[in-house]
C-alpha cells in the first residue's frame, strides 16, 4: 500500500517528467507526495574564507529553494485535485546519501526516480545516484523513463525466477503495493531452453494459487525461451500492454546477473514501461 512517495529532482525535463507521474500514481492511492532536492556548495580554494563560504551556501539554498517551489507549484496547478498532498524538502550534501537518509526518516513507501534515455548502462545502474538508490533503498523504486507517461497501471509485469517459494512471497509483495489497482498480474521466466513438462506444471499450480486469489483472467504465467533476458522482457511488455514492470533483487547477485555490463540496454530503456524495483 502506497501513502507517502519520495520524488528525487534535479529539476531536469526527465525528473519534471517523473514528479508528474508521482503526482498521478499518488492520486490513485490518496497518497502525499513529497518532492526532494540535494544542494551542494560548488567545488572552491579551500583558503578562501569561512564567511564566503557561508555565503556559497545561502545562495544555493535559496537556488535550490526557489526551483523546487516552482515544481511544486506547476504540479499544483496541473493536478489541483491532489495539491494539498504535494509538498518539498531539500537539504545540502550528497545526494544519494541524503534521498536514503531521508526516506527512512519519512518513511516513505516508495521512491520515484526518472531516467534519461541514452546514458550508459554503467553509469546509470552502477555509478549513478540512481544506481546507488536501488541497490540500497529498502522500499521499492520505480523508475521512469523519460518519455513515459502515466496511464491507469491496469496490466502489471512480474519477472520471475522460477523459483517457487520465492515468487509466491514476491507476488504477495506486489499484490499488498498495488492492492487498490485492480491491475492484472503477468509473471513471466525467460530461459535458454524451451519449458519442458516438469515447468509447465510449475507453471499451473502457481497460475491456479494465485487465480484463487485474483479470479480467473487476473493472472498469468508464462516461462517462454530467449536468447536476451532484457530484450524477451521488452517485447513481452509491449505485446501486453504492460503499464508497470516489477523486478525482485535477490541475495544472490541476481541484479548484477540481470543488468550486467555485456548487455548492451536494460528495459527501461528499451520501452517506454515504468520500472519497479524491490528488494527481497
């Protein structure tokens, strides 16, 4: 359940873009949304003196003050339904640091960050501050690609690992975060090898758990070969009509074997489909 969003911004066209889909999934849940900006003071002559220093400072609050006011004024006036549940913080440091720090303070219930299209794969999983809030984060990110925009999440993409146990606990996580959606579930594995019996039947029993749960026609499992994990998640996504793509990282490296460096794009930015991360 989702009743607090943390939104990360720089102020840039991808992160306005990721404030509005906040704002708008935020709305679905009567949710408060809070936008955040980290400050820093620019790089100086360590010499120069302390009040100049101080000074460097104020002007940069008050920068960072006057760009953040105006975001929340503009998603204001665009989503006036929801206005009195959008406010900001801001706070000088690093920002990786400060977005963690703060989104255990709040306690927020997700993070929403957005993405650039075009930016290497290392630098925005594993060197970015991007790439640091999801590896660290303990509440779920979803990231948004830049041309994404929202729409009613109706069909919701789980990535499985085939593992029984695991899906069945990681479901559940998803279904209680999208509980007030009313979306459809599609759990897909991708492998190298065509499924034999023993995965259809795996297959069946997990798709009739879950049916009893959902209802007939809300869930659907599917284990289906291909050679590019990113690239079978992408046109997997695209031919359902998926709104949102969740990902589950594991203890045992699974993010790093999902987004490794040999690949040349991950699917955020293969598709224009929101990405949510959790974490086991």
């Amino acid at each position: 359940m989702i009743q607090h969003i943390l939104v990360p911004t720089n102020f840039l066209d991808y992160a306005v873009n990721a404030g509005e889909y906040a704002v708008q999934l935020a709305a679905q849940y009567d949710a408060k949304v809070t936008l955040f900006h980290t400050y820093h003071i620019p790089v100086v002559d360590p010499l120069i003196p302390s009040e100049y220093l101080s000074e460097l400072a104020g002007t940069a609050e008050k920068t960072a003050e006057r760009s953040i006011s105006q975001q929340v004024e503009d998603l204001q006036e665009a989503f006036p339904e929801i206005s009195e549940n959008i406010c900001y913080q801001i706070s000088m440091g690093f920002a990786a640091d400060e977005i963690l720090s703060i989104a255990h303070t709040m306690g927020v219930d997700a993070i929403v960050m957005g993405t650039r299209h075009g930016e290497k794969i290392q630098r925005i999983l594993l060197g970015s501050v991007l790439g640091s809030i999801l590896e660290k984060a303990d509440v779920p990110v979803i990231v948004v690609p830049e041309k994404a925009k929202f729409k009613s999440i109706k069909n919701i993409l789980f990535t499985s690992e085939f593992n029984d146990s695991e899906d069945v606990h990681s479901i559940n996580r998803v279904l209680d975060f999208t509980s007030k959606l009313d979306a459809t579930l599609y759990s897909l594995h991708i492998q190298e090898d065509e499924p034999d019996e023993n995965d259809l039947v795996r297959i069946q029993n997990i798709r009739a758990l879950f049916e009893k749960k959902l209802g007939t026609g809300k869930v659907h499992f599917e284990n289906i070969a291909y050679d590019d994990i990113l690239e079978g998640i992408a046109k997997y996504a695209k031919v359902n009509d998926i709104d949102l793509a969740v990902m589950v990282t594991h203890k045992r490296n699974f993010f790093e074997k999902l987004f490794d460096r040999s690949l040349t794009k991950q699917m955020a930015y293969k598709t224009d489909v929101p990405l949510a991360v959790f974490h086991k």
